[in-house]
C-alpha cells in the first residue's frame, strides 16, 4: 500500500510574481524595467548608482522593493518612445 498524497507537488512561485520578504513585494528587475518601459540593464544601473534600492537574494539576484516605485510611478510622465529609424516612413 503506497503512502503518496494524489494532489500534485507545489512547482514553486511563478516567476512572474512579486516576491513577499521583509521589505514587502520584491520586484524582479524585469518586472521594474516593464513598469517603467526601459531596458533590464537601465534598472541595474540605477541600482549600482544608488538611484533606486534593492536587497540582495543569497544566490546574488537583486529584488527591489515594490514600495519605492508607487510615487514614482505617480510622478512619471507617460510618454510613448520615439519609433525607431526603420519604423517610419523610408527609413528616416
């Protein structure tokens, strides 16, 4: 007779999600990149410039604290991105 439990094992948190810890949601750096439409290497340069914060996982990822960008989320102008060259007429 087998002991095993029907219901499946639990795969892990969706990569997607924000992470819960000490210092609230912890946002992957793409997920920062996406809110602000910029590229991942822009929000780890922030980082490193001390523009923004994060904590460090024990495997060396970067989370930041979801906390932080709420009123600065407020205050960012929504703008669209310029079309690149090859996105307008004849190249130009």
């Amino acid at each position: 007779m087998s002991c095993t439990d029907p219901t499946p094992a639990p795969s892990g948190p969706d990569p997607d999600t924000p992470l819960e810890g000490v210092h609230g949601a912890l946002l992957m750096n793409h997920q920062v990149a996406t809110l602000f439409g910029v590229d991942a290497s822009t929000v780890a340069r922030w980082g490193s410039h001390g523009l923004i914060t994060y904590v460090t996982t024990p495997g060396g990822a970067r989370r930041y604290p979801a906390h932080q960008f709420r009123a600065l989320l407020r205050e960012t102008p929504r703008t669209h991105p310029a079309p690149l060259s090859q996105d307008t007429p004849n190249g130009r």
